[in-house]
C-alpha cells in the first residue's frame, strides 16, 4: 500500500450541488405536469424461465431483488437466478469538470474528484454518492473533458514501475514519467522524474489522465458477484445486499461498501457459478483468416460493436452482452466439464442491411470437435435467431466458427447475442 498522507475534508458540496439539480427536475415536473421517467421499471432476465417485467420493489433481507408484477403480485427472485436486470436504456453524459476513475478490477468510477492523498481518491458520485478508493487498486484517471484526447493515449507498457502524467499542449500530447503524489480539485501534484526531487502542479485545463504504475494482479473473488452499471458510464462489480436504510449497498470487490441510488441504475448483471457469459471469458484459442490475404483482421468483440462506440445489434435488437466474429474466424472456450448448454441470439450485424447484397455469414457450433449446430444463411437486417443447445455436459471444448456467406468479406459479421453457457 502506498504511503498513507492526511485526510481530506468533506466531500458533501458537490453531493448536495447533485440533490438541488435533482429537486429542481422534479419541482419543474410539478408545475408542468410532465410526467418523470419510470426509473423504477425494470426487465430480469432469468437463468431459466420467461423475464419478469415490472416495478423495482428493493431488496429482501437475504439479497433477493423483489419485482411488483403488473398483477400486483411481489415476485422476489434469488441473485444466483437472474441473469441481468435492466433499469433504463437512456445513458446519460458525465457532468463538466467529472473523471473517470478506472481500476484494477475493470471497473470505472464516474465523479467529481473532491481531493485526495498519497494513499486515497476522495470521490462525488451520482451513483453511489461520496467514498473513497485506495490508489493501489486504481489503473487510470481520465479527466472527461479531454476525453477525446485520451483516446489518442498510447498503449501502457507491461510491468511499468513509474506513474505516467499526460498533459495536453496545444494539438500536442506529452508524456511526463513520475509519480502522482495526489489529485485535487484543481489538478494533479506530480513529482517528475525529471524534475530531480521537485513537485509540480498541473491545472486540470491542461491534464488529459494519469496512468498508474502496475500493482500485485488483481484476482476476481470466487463468489456470486453483481455488476451495478450506471447511466454516466460508471460501473461497480460487488457483492450486493439489503443495505440499514433499505438500499440496496454493494461491498465492491476492491472498494468499501457503497450505497446504490437506483435512479441512475442502468442495469445490474449477475455472475454466478451456474452460468457465464461467454464475453467475460477469455478464449483459448482465436483465429482469423481475411477474404482477401493481408487483408484486415477484426478482432473478436466482446460486448461492444465492430466500430469504435458501437453496440452489438442484430435486426433491430441491441443486446449489452454478447459477442461479434467476423468471418472467416472461430474462437474456442474451455468448458472443463462445467456446464451443460449454450444459449444465444446469433444473426448479422446490421449495418450493410440496405446494401444490394447486404452482409451475410454461416455459423457452426462444436463441442470438442463434433457439430451440434449449423445455422442457414443469415443475412444482416434478419431479426436473431435464438439457440438453446444441449450436450455440453462433460465436454472440453466449444468452438464459435463463422465463414463467408453470398457477401464474401463485404459485411460478414457475426453477432451470438447474450452468449452464455448454463448448468441445467
């Protein structure tokens, strides 16, 4: 753990700027007469079973979420039985001035950085209001408004040992080596491994991130774990509960215990030893294999578009989940026995649906060699084809292969919708 510094003061000011922009909404609903959006309404998707549709009730004592049907009945379904939960589809812009703070577990906090030390970040969120978060177990800082300049940031180096400070300098990006002694409110004090000893501050006009030097790896708890996705961007991964006041409280995997404000809520995803979803594993194997030779290679997708913001869409379904191949490809997951069926919605990306010959692929499924699924011909613009395949049980090996279809390498994009493996 880093040096441990003084702490800050309150971090309640930009909280109570948050709850004032959040009367007003509703003072200026009252008068107008225009109706809220229904934060409260929500999808469960199930391990097994049809989705529940309905009304966000809370959470039980034992951690169970509790949906009020449109029959007025309370349906209480248990974590290690959901799937996803989704809120709200309506995603909304960080505020001025916020950061995103990312962390070694692959979350990202989005906030306003209220101060700091050199062992802590003081943060204010609409998510999950103000706390603080060990620096040992933060990656990156982006501050939002140079976001599109911290595209441009260049790849980190695997085993750096030194913090990296990225200023912007006119249409120039430089890169100081060093170590962050803290973020404030203004800026960032940084000591340069130039500066020989001296510290320097830099005023966040001009910071675009600060990219930490690695820490010890950081391990996933082997437990039923909820992942909280926010309307801003910020994502929390926990174990989540009935918090004293009747909230729903989340102790983060590397964080302290945070209380949910269900209003921002996007949607809550479920990892469970009873399913995976396959864009959370990593696969064993990759290959692809371009139309034409040393043409250009894809990538395999996971839960994002084959462009840079995209989503994974087949026809017109937009799925938060899932996986994009382009043909020709296969990608291979262990199964070690572990589950027992595939289930997917598999079709084409639709973004060469009006062509002439719109975008189109085969694909074939296999379980330690041998086929247990071949699609027809699946064109983009076709609503997705669900799959629920049995015969995983015992098996090694799972293989995705997506080849060509009449497009050749014209739009030959697959898309396996909420692809997830299941015990039965």
């Amino acid at each position: 753990m880093r040096r441990r510094g003084r702490r800050l003061g309150s971090v309640d000011s930009t909280l109570e700027r948050m709850m004032q922009a959040r009367i007003l909404t509703l003072l200026i609903a009252a008068v107008t007469g225009c109706c809220l959006p229904a934060q409260d309404l929500v999808t469960v998707s199930l391990v097994a079973g049809p989705p529940i549709k309905g009304r966000f009730a809370g959470v039980s004592e034992d951690g169970a979420l509790q949906i009020q049907t449109r029959g007025e009945s309370l349906a209480t379904v248990p974590q290690d039985k959901i799937v996803t939960a989704v809120f709200s589809e309506v995603l909304t812009p960080a505020q001025r001035g916020a950061a995103r703070i990312h962390m070694v577990s692959g979350d990202a906090f989005v906030g306003a950085i209220e101060g700091g030390d050199f062992d802590e970040i003081a943060l204010a969120t609409q998510a999950a209001g103000s706390f603080r978060v060990f620096l040992d177990h933060v990656s990156m800082v982006v501050l939002l408004d140079h976001r599109k300049s911290a595209a441009d940031l260049p790849a980190s180096v695997a085993g750096a040992d030194s913090d990296e400070l990225f200023l912007r300098r006119g249409d120039r990006l430089d890169r100081l080596p060093g170590e962050m002694q803290r973020l404030e409110r203004a800026g960032v004090v940084f000591d340069s491994a130039a500066g020989e000893g001296r510290l320097f501050s830099f005023l966040k006009d001009s910071v675009v991130a600060v990219r930490l030097a690695e820490t010890d790896p950081y391990k996933e708890p082997d437990a039923l774990l909820c992942v909280a996705r926010f309307k801003d961007g910020t994502r929390m991964t926990g174990s989540l509960s009935r918090g004293e006041s009747g909230q729903m409280a989340l102790k983060l995997t590397v964080g302290p215990t945070v209380m949910l404000d269900a209003d921002f809520l996007a949607s809550l995803e479920f990892k469970s030893s009873t399913f995976m979803f396959l864009s959370d594993a990593d696969p064993v194997a990759y290959t692809e294999v371009p139309y034409l030779e040393g043409g250009p290679k894809y990538g395999l997708k996971r839960d994002e578009g084959f462009r840079r913001g995209d989503k994974l869409i087949i026809g017109d379904k937009v799925f938060r989940k899932g996986l994009g191949i382009h043909a020709r490809a296969a990608c291979t997951y262990a199964l070690d026995g572990r589950f027992d069926a595939l289930r997917a919605e598999v079709g084409v990306d639709p973004v060469t649906r009006n062509r002439s010959v719109p975008g189109s692929v085969r694909v074939r499924v296999t379980v330690d060699g041998e086929d247990i699924w071949k699609s027809p011909l699946m064109l983009a613009g076709e609503a997705p084809v669900p799959i629920y395949l049995k015969g995983l049980g015992g098996k090694a090996r799972l293989t995705l292969e997506v080849v060509f279809g009449d497009s050749r390498g014209t739009g030959a994009r697959a898309v396996f919708g909420d692809a997830m493996v299941l015990k039965e």
